[in-house]
C-alpha cells in the first residue's frame, strides 16, 4: 500500500484580537486567574457574517496553495466542526461552493476536539487505499457566538476562541507521511462538556424555556475533562509509539490540540519531554477545537520547527469524551 502525507497546511484567524482584560468588563474574572489556569492570553473572535465555512474555506485556500495543486484536484473534502454555520447542511458543502470546486464529496466530522483527528484518519485511508489522490482536511470554529459571557459561562467562555485550519493530504512513498492513527470514544462521559440544545430529543426541539435556562451554551465538567485529558493524552501518545515500535525519546515534536495549557504541560510531564518539544500557542489563540491542531502546525512549519524526517505526533482530547493520536514522519 502508498503512503500518504501532509503535502500543504494553512490557517486562518479572525482579525480582532480579545485580550483577557476585555472579557473582565462583562464576568467576574481576572487575567491572572484565566492565564494561571488556562495559559490563555488573548483569543480571536470573528466578527457577525464570518462563519466557521469562512475561515476554514480561507485555511484550505492556503494550504491547497502551499500543496502546489488546485481546488479541482481535490477528491474529497473532509470538515470537522462543532460549531457549523447552519445545523444543516454542514459547512463541507459550503466549503465546496466557496472554493469553485467540482461536485465531490463533503464529509461533516463531529469530533469536537478531536475531530481534526478523525478527520485526516479518513483522508490517510482514502490516500493509502488509492481512492483519492488529494483529500482536503478542514477544522475550524466560531464559538464566540455560542459562549455565555456572563458570570455563570466565565468557565468555558475564557478558554475557547476563534479560527480555522486546513491540510491536503497526497500520496507518499511506503513508511514517510501519517504512519498511523489511534481513535478512541467513550460516550459515558458525553454529558460531562456539552451543549444541550437545540436537540431533537426536546418536544418542541426549541423553546424560549429552553434558551432561558441557558441550554444553549455550553456546559463543561472542568475538573472531570482535566483528569482524564491528563490520563488520556500521554496514554494514545504512547499508543502510537508502541504500534509503530518507537519510544518517547524519537519524538521530534508533539503537536497537541490546545485544550489549556496546564493539560499540555502535565502531558509533557508524563511523558518527561522537555518543552521545547511540545508545541503550545494557547496563549495567543485560546483553544480553537478542531482548528486547533492544524493552526499549530502550520505555525511550526512556518517556524522552522518540523524538519524532514521529523517524528511527529499530533494528539487530541476533547468532548464526547473522545481522543485520539497520530503519528507522522515528516
Ligand atoms: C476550567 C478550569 C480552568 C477550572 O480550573 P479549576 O482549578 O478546576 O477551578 P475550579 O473548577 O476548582 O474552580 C475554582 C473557582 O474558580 C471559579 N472560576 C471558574 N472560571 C473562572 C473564571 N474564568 N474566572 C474566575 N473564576 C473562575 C469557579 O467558579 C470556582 O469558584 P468556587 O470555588 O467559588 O466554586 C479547569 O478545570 C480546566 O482547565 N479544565 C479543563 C478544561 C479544558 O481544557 N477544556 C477543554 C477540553 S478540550
């Protein structure tokens, strides 16, 4: 079987730039609090009419560029979001639209934080299998219109902000590119960082009740989502290590999704890896779910920070609970 790999990145963000201090004008909060137990600065937020479709069609436009092809090469289009324009259709169609290109495939991944994951497990099968030659992966949010700025959201409305992340996936020789990917679920623990409604289990689907009661923001189990993130993150890493018959001491770099930078640092930890060899821009953008990762990696290589050869790990934890690793030589 071929190999597949990462052949073109790109990211977008939201031009305007919300420091901490703005959010302590509407709940009470500090910044001392939010960058002591969050590592989060500042966070983008995209202003009225910029969807989620938007920022990912600007991420894929750029990393279709980088890749060198063209919009019609790509075969299928892979997009992981939780926080869509429309409850439907999903933003893969939009993105279709957006980008000028023929009538393939628009897969909607929801994976939350870990749904960039899920979604370049489908491109890497598809390129390894010889179905398509170029498969786009897309991540992106808007969640700043979802957050409940008031006192009673400050927990989860701190953390997340804006923006979105793309790679193309291509051919590769046998052993270079994505060398494997380990998905997990556990839906126990679905309940514990949510968003209740709209649902269609309510009757009617949505009430001014309903949206009274704030069950439209999301809801986190702070403590609960850290312990097992902490568990969960080093646990897949090695996962990936242990079925490609590598140790932590190959990694080269572990890209992980940016949850909150105490949770990248105890992963760190874990696996006793020096920091510079953990990547972390939470403190610029806040935790952008499934844009998270592909945001970090395009700054990296931008950076100068992957090199070929490289032994990569990308990893995820996020609601649902679901997790996930990937291993890369670059
Ligand atoms: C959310 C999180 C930062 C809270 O930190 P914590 O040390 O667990 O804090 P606690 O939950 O014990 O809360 C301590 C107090 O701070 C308060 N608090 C919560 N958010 C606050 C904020 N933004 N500003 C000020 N105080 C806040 C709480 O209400 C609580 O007050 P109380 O003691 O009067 O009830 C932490 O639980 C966490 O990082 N969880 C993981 C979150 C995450 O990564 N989510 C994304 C997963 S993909």
């Amino acid at each position: 079987m071929r190999g597949a790999r990462i052949i073109g990145t790109g990211r977008a963000l939201p031009p305007r730039v919300v420091k901490n201090e703005e959010l302590t004008r509407c709940m009470d909060t500090t910044d001392e609090w939010i960058v002591q137990r969050t590592g989060v600065r500042e966070r983008r937020y995209a202003g009225p009419g910029t969807g989620s479709s938007h920022l990912g069609a600007e991420a894929a436009r750029k990393a279709i560029a980088r890749a060198d092809i063209s919009p019609a090469d790509i075969g299928l289009i892979v997009f992981a979001t939780l926080s869509p324009d429309y409850f439907f259709p999903g933003d893969g169609v939009l993105l279709q639209e957006m980008l000028g290109m023929p009538t393939v495939g628009a897969l909607d991944v929801r994976d939350q934080c870990t749904g960039f994951l899920y979604g370049l497990s489908v491109a890497e099968a598809y390129v390894k299998g010889g179905f398509h030659d170029y498969v786009l992966v897309v991540g992106a949010e808007v969640h700043s219109p979802g957050l409940n700025f008031s006192t009673a959201g400050r927990d989860v409305a701190v953390i997340f902000g804006d923006g979105g992340g793309a790679v193309v996936v291509g051919p590769a020789e046998p052993g270079r590119g994505i060398l494997s990917t380990h998905l997990h679920s556990e839906g126990k623990y679905a309940k514990e960082l949510w968003v209740e409604v709209p649902g269609f289990l309510e009757r009617p689907w949505v009430t001014h009740e309903l949206l009274d009661a704030g069950k439209h923001f999301p809801k986190m189990n702070g403590k609960y989502v850290f312990a097992h993130a902490v568990r969960r993150f080093p646990e897949v890493i090695r996962e990936a290590l242990g079925k490609n018959s590598f140790s932590v001491a190959d990694l080269s770099l572990v890209i992980p999704h940016q949850a909150n930078l105490r949770i990248t640092q105890a992963v760190g930890a874990a696996l006793e890896l020096p920091e510079s060899k953990v990547f972390s821009n939470i403190e610029r953008y806040g935790n952008t779910t499934a844009a998270s990762i592909p945001i970090a990696l395009d700054e990296c290589i931008e950076q100068g920070r992957i090199r070929e050869g490289d032994l990569l790990c990308l990893a995820a934890f996020g609601s649902g609970f679901t997790w996930g690793s990937t291993l890369i030589r670059w």
